[in-house]
C-alpha cells in the first residue's frame, strides 16, 4: 500500500486512527446528553435535540475540540466525565505494534490531534504510548484545527517538515482533504474507526483495514 523507500516522516492522527474511537463517540453521543439531561431534569431525547445543534454549530472549528468550551458551555465538569469512562479507551487492532515497527524502521512519527491537551493526557496515562512517538503535537497548540490550513503551516514550520515525503492517516476525511491542499504526499484513511459500527465511507482515500498490512518488512 506504502512505498516506504519514499517515506521519512509518518504523522498520525489519535481518536480513530490508532484509538478506537467508540470511546469518543459512546461520551459525546450518549454519556455527555445522559448526564446533562440528569442535570436539567429532562429526558436523554430531550437532551439529545437540545444539544444536537449546539454541536453541529462547533463542528470542524476548534471549540468541537475544545474541553474547556463544553466544560463552560455545559456546565458539566467534562474531565471528570471522562475519568469514568476511561475503560473504552483502547488501541484499535494492532495499532501499538505498527507504531513499534514504524520506530523500529527509523521513521520520524509525529501525533497530530485535534483532541484537547487534557484529553491526549487522560489517554496517554491509559495507554502509555508516548514514547513511540518524536513528538505529540495537538491542534490546540497552534490555535487551529488539522481542518484549516493554518495548522499545516504551523506544522511545517515546528517540525520542518518535508511534506512530501511524509504520510498521513487520519479517519475524517475533511481533514485528509486538508492534508491534500496542503500537498502532504501520501494519505491514508480508516476503514473501521469505531470499533462498535460499521466501515466508514473513505472517498478516494486507500484505507487500512488492518495495520499490519502497514508493517515495514525487515
């Protein structure tokens, strides 16, 4: 799928890419309305079309990642929310071993995230994986989302990026298509990023179904 010959630099998203992202989903989609709808003494229905907008209104801007926007916009302590569920954070299959082989090859493997600081800690003391990577980096951190193309100028300018001979795995394709304007070399998508529904819909994007079909063969 990979000419790895060609590739000195993997950046890699988190929530759907290496992490099964039906941790985020089942929080968002049904632990969040739950909770706020305890809150305001409404049904989870209820709760779940008053919240809908206010969601869509956020999506691919910065504050849809943002945990101190919801936090203040809910009125809910959302990082405490998300200790109690910290047992559907996983890894999706065989996502820690292509990370290993990645680094083992001697690629340059970068995380690049949408996801609030606060949430990559909470996920990395759940699964340690720091130390796979150069370095972590999250949208919030240049004050844009991977959707804008502001964030992949800053990127290139943090890391020096040689942005084509670079590959890139995300599970939004509005991002991927980002990374595309941008001119990073190699992109790719994922077929299964909750791991509780079915393939997702890639476009034009090729999309791994299993990482090991990734592993650089020694």
């Amino acid at each position: 799928m990979i000419d790895w010959t060609k590739i000195s630099t993997v950046l890699l998203d988190m929530d759907g890419t290496l992490l099964d992202l039906h941790f985020d989903n089942y929080f968002w989609q049904e632990y969040v309305p739950d909770r706020y709808a305890e809150k305001h003494g409404i049904s989870l229905a209820r709760a779940k079309e008053e919240l809908s907008p206010r969601f869509e209104q956020t999506y691919g801007k910065l504050q849809w990642y943002c945990l101190d926007f919801w936090a203040r916009e809910l009125d809910l302590d959302i990082m405490a929310m998300k200790h109690e569920v910290t047992h559907l954070i996983s890894f999706r299959p065989y996502a820690d071993a292509f990370l290993q082989n990645i680094k083992d090859h001697g690629k340059q493997v970068i995380m690049i995230t949408n996801a609030h600081r606060d949430s990559l800690s909470l996920k990395l003391e759940r699964l340690p994986m720091a130390h796979y990577f150069d370095k972590l980096i999250s949208s919030h951190d240049y004050g844009y989302p991977k959707e804008d193309q502001s964030f992949w100028r800053a990127l290139e300018d943090d890391i020096a990026l040689d942005k084509e001979h670079a590959l890139f795995i995300d599970d939004n394709i509005g991002i991927l298509d980002s990374a595309k304007t941008y001119g990073i070399a190699e992109l790719l998508a994922i077929r299964h990023p909750d791991s509780q529904k079915g393939p997702w819909e890639t476009g034009s994007y090729n999309a791994v179904e299993d990482f090991r079909e990734l592993f650089i063969s020694s």
